[in-house]
C-alpha cells in the first residue's frame, strides 16, 4: 500500500511544493524533513501547476525539470543561527518561516524527498522576498 504523503500548507490551506490533492494536516511525515543546523534554511521550491493558464497539461518530467531550476521558494525552517550574525545582518533577518523568497538558480545542497526536492540554503543566499512565486516567469 501506498505511503500517503505530507503536505506543506500555506496560509490560505494551498499546498505547495508537491503535488496537489486535498489540503492536509502536517503529519510525522513533515517530522522525516532535515532539520537546518547553524546558518542554514531549508526551502521548498515552487513548483508550476500542472496546467497552464491556456489549458495545456505539463508533463511530470517537465514539472521536475522546472522545480529543480526554480528560482523561488517557501521557508520551511531555520537554523539556530540563520540570521544571527548582527554584523553581517544589522537590521534584523531578510526572512522567517513561512516567507517565499527568492534565490540563485542553482544555489544550496538538493535534498530528493517524495513529491520533488528541497533545498538546504545559506541565510546570505536570499536574493529577496517576494509576495506570490506565480508573478514570476519560471523558466528552465
């Protein structure tokens, strides 16, 4: 029988990151993520809907090869020391938990999970934040 997979929710119940089925619960399953340590952040990376606003249906490989170069993502969870440095960071953190920032292509360690990958990020590798992933172009 088949895992039933956990979800990450926004603050409207939308899921984000994997594919989408009903809005669920964060369950254990949430518990089996890394956990950063030190200065680090762990990102979901957007992931495209399924179908483009023209009605045409992605590919899976198409949605894997676009989340693996996406350019965004949603903050899952801080290190102990991601954003404590006062001299490098004196105004206080760029982001918290919860927050879609944005960061290079290819930046952080990729981390395979079911449903897609995260991403491990320094907390100097933030671009920016950014409101909604989808008022950005994702290319690949």
């Amino acid at each position: 029988m088949k895992q039933e997979q956990s979800s990450i929710l926004t603050p409207n119940n939308n899921l984000i990151g994997v594919k989408k089925s009903k809005p669920q619960k964060v369950t254990e399953e949430t518990t089996k993520l890394p956990q950063p340590t030190g200065w680090r952040m762990l990102v979901l990376p957007f992931k495209m809907n399924e179908k483009t606003k023209g009605g045409v249906i992605l590919g899976e490989s198409t949605l894997e090869k676009q989340q693996v170069a996406s350019q965004c993502g949603n903050v899952l969870a801080m290190g102990p020391d991601a954003y404590g440095d006062k001299q490098r960071f004196p105004d206080g953190p760029w982001c918290k938990v919860g927050d879609w920032v944005m960061f290079a292509r290819y930046a952080g360690s990729r981390i395979k999970i079911e449903g897609g990958e995260v991403r491990l990020l320094n907390d100097d590798e933030v671009l920016a934040t950014i409101k909604n992933p989808e008022d950005i172009l994702h290319e690949y």
